[in-house]
C-alpha cells in the first residue's frame, strides 16, 4: 500500500506457544525516492535522472542534500538553488520524486552523471561502474585530533538503544547518531538503510550550518561499510563508532584517511581498528 509515512500497519498471522494468533504488525516503510538534478545556466537548465534510492518517507530534502555532498555535487549549502518535490508523475509517484536545482555558479565533474546509482536498502553503491569511481576526494585528518574519553564511548550504544524509536517498534530500522564530544545528542536519523540514515545526518547538519563536523563523532546502530567510511570523510567526520563490525576495506579506508574506527560497542567494551591515538583511557 502506497504511504508516505515511516511505519505501516499490516496484517500478519503470528504463531506462538504452540497457537495461531492473528493480529496486526508495524514495518518500517521501504520506497523508492528518484533525485532529478538540474543544473547549468539560466539560458539553458540541464535536468538528470541522478539515482533513486529504496529509503525510508521523512526527512527527504536532508537525504538529498547529504547524498549530493558525499558525491562531490554540492560542497556547501548555498550550492542549492530550491529542492522540491516533483509535482508532476503518477499517483505513486507522489513524494517519491525530488527536484534538486543547483546554483548556476556551481561546478562539479558531470562524468559523475554517467554513473548508474540504482541503491538499495542493503547497499549505498551498487551499480557504481568501477572502485575507481568510488574513491574518496577527502583529505586526510589530522592525527590525534579530537580525543574523546573511552568511558563516554561505552555509554554512547545505550543512549543511541534509548531514542531508536523507529526501530523499537518495527525492528526494521538502522539508526545514524551525531554526537558532540561530551557525548550530547545533536540528531538522529532512522532509515531502513544505512547509508540513507547517515546522509540524512549529514544534510541535516547542512541545512543548519553546522559543518564541518571534525569535532563530533557519528554512531551507528549496525555495521561500518566502504561506503560509510567514505561518507565520514567527506563530512569531516574523524570519529566513527558501531555496534557491528567493519568491513576490510573500511578498514583500509579509515587508516589511509586517518579515521578513528570502533566496531562492537558495547557496554564497557569496543574494538578499535583504527586511530586509537583519539582515545583517552583510565590510567
């Protein structure tokens, strides 16, 4: 059933103590939403099929802003000129469509246009052509710089556990957390993909003037893809946190650039594949 809400009821037939029981379910929504990119001059508007990603209804002007950022097509947000829904379409297209018109001003490599950026719910680059194409622009972070205490990292799974109300109720949510260093909760997103929830944050963080973001640390609710790792770097996040693992080359990634890697945070315990340097311990 086509919504634009988050959640959906449904109807399910739930078996439990040797009894069939039918009630209703909530789910996280999963739909599809296309971003149009428009750009060039006054005298002649260019308009591109960019990507269309499987995400969660809310908080899509942010997720827009965020992918457009991590993508190297925007690098502040004056680089936008209006972003709206398209008012056009079928019926279900309605709130699935958006229009994102550039400042004509703004220059960016249009070889970016030719990619395929066809994501899903599991996976933020997928039909990208090569890992050439996927290769960060970011530079690499200052050593040692911030340091966060590791008693407050070990604290950070249950204020994220705490506000993921998407995911209490459905179970079908990630969440993405930005935190400041005295571990205060500046936004949260919740998405049913990772990568989605993580861009959300960082066009939120955008829109309200508040990069760069080399003085916090983002958590995440479940594991550290490539992609993720690419994403921090280019919103000048040095500090990324997980309660699930790593990837091998966002491993790699994280100490070519300099980011500090945490992966299975939990309640007094935590991995660190990377930048440790960051970390203040107890004597």
């Amino acid at each position: 059933m086509k919504t634009n809400s988050p959640v959906t009821w449904v109807h399910i037939n739930s078996w439990k103590d040797n009894q069939l029981e039918s009630k209703n379910d909530l789910l996280a929504v999963e739909e599809p939403l296309q971003i149009k990119l428009q750009f060039g001059s006054e005298l002649a508007w260019k308009e591109k099929a960019l990507t269309v990603t499987m995400r969660t209804p809310g908080h899509d002007f942010e997720l827009a802003i965020g992918f457009l950022l991590a993508e190297n097509i925007i690098q502040k947000k004056d680089d936008i000129q209006l972003i709206r829904y398209c008012k056009k379409g079928k019926p279900e297209e309605k709130g699935n469509v958006l229009i994102v018109k550039l400042e004509p001003s703004v220059e960016f490599d249009q070889g970016i246009l030719d990619r395929q950026f066809l994501t899903n719910s599991s996976c933020g680059i997928c039909g990208k052509s090569a890992i050439d194409s996927i290769s960060t622009l970011g530079k690499k972070m200052e050593p040692g710089i911030p340091k966060i205490k590791s008693e407050l990292l070990s604290l950070l799974n249950e204020r994220l556990m705490e506000v993921q109300v998407g995911f209490k109720y459905t179970g079908g949510m990630h969440a993405a957390a930005l935190f400041n260093l005295e571990g205060d909760l500046l936004i949260l997103r919740e998405d049913v993909g990772r990568h989605n929830a993580f861009d959300k944050v960082v066009g939120a963080a955008l829109e309200k003037g508040s990069m760069p973001l080399n003085q916090h640390l983002m958590m995440l609710s479940g594991r550290i893809s490539f992609e993720l790792v690419q994403k921090s770097i280019k919103a000048g996040i040095p500090i990324l946190v997980a309660v699930g693992a790593p990837s091998s080359l966002a491993v790699s990634m994280a100490e070519e650039k300099g980011i500090t890697l945490i992966g299975f945070l939990k309640s007094g315990s935590f991995n660190i594949y990377s930048g440790k340097e960051r970390i203040f311990f107890p004597d």
